[in-house]
C-alpha cells in the first residue's frame, strides 16, 4: 500500500527556519516528480514548489518563495525535502506533499498531475 509519510513542520517566528521532508513508499510506478502544496487559512490550496527528475532535475518555485525556499529529493528514495528560510507570518499554512509519475504533458505545478497526497504538518510562523 502507498504511503506519503511528512515530517518537519512546526512553529517559529518571523525570520526563522524550518524543514519539511517527505517519503513515498509502497507499489507506485516510478515516481518523477514530488512537490509541495499549502493550504493558508481561509484560502484555497496553492503550489509552493516541485522537483521534477526528467532528462535532468527541474525545481520550481511560486514566486513569493523564491530566493527563501529550496526543494531537493533523492528520486531512487522517492524522498524530498524542504528548507524554509526567512519565514514570513504570511507562510503559515497546513503544507503537503505530492507525488507521481508526471508525464511529458503533466504540469509539476498543478495539483491535478499528482495522485498521491499526505496529510499535511503544519507551519506557523509568528511574529
């Protein structure tokens, strides 16, 4: 049985820093692409950023995390981290993880391109 397994998370203030990490494991067919969603309370779940392992290592990033966040994986573990820094009170959200094999036609920013999902830690971050 498939299992998106977080970790990471928790609470910090303005400034600071956090890890998220993740780990897919079960019967899922090559997977080649992990990213990161959240949830921002009272808003809709949004992209964060993605890694994609095809003809080479693509990341992307929405751009009010760029420069802040950095995503990186190991595709033969099926595992991906997240290093948050500079964290802003504005980047407290339910966070989750994604996963797949993306086809070529397959957006790694876009919700619907992942059938796999975990359940989501938490980041709040204070000022």
């Amino acid at each position: 049985q498939e299992q998106v397994v977080e970790s990471g998370g928790g609470s910090v203030e303005a400034g600071g820093s956090l890890e998220l990490s993740c780990v897919i494991s079960g019967s899922i067919f090559d997977i080649n692409g992990m990213a990161w969603f959240r949830q921002r309370p009272g808003n809709e779940r949004e992209f964060v950023t993605a890694i994609r392992w095809s003809g080479g290592v693509r990341t992307y990033y929405r751009d009010s995390v760029k420069g802040r966040f950095t995503i990186s994986g190991d595709n033969a573990r099926n595992t991906m981290i997240l290093q948050m820094n500079s964290l802003k009170p504005e980047d407290t959200a339910v966070y989750y993880c994604a996963g797949d094999h993306l086809w070529d036609m397959d957006d790694a920013t876009e919700q619907p391109s992942y059938d796999y999902w975990g359940h989501g830690p938490q980041v709040t971050v204070s000022l």
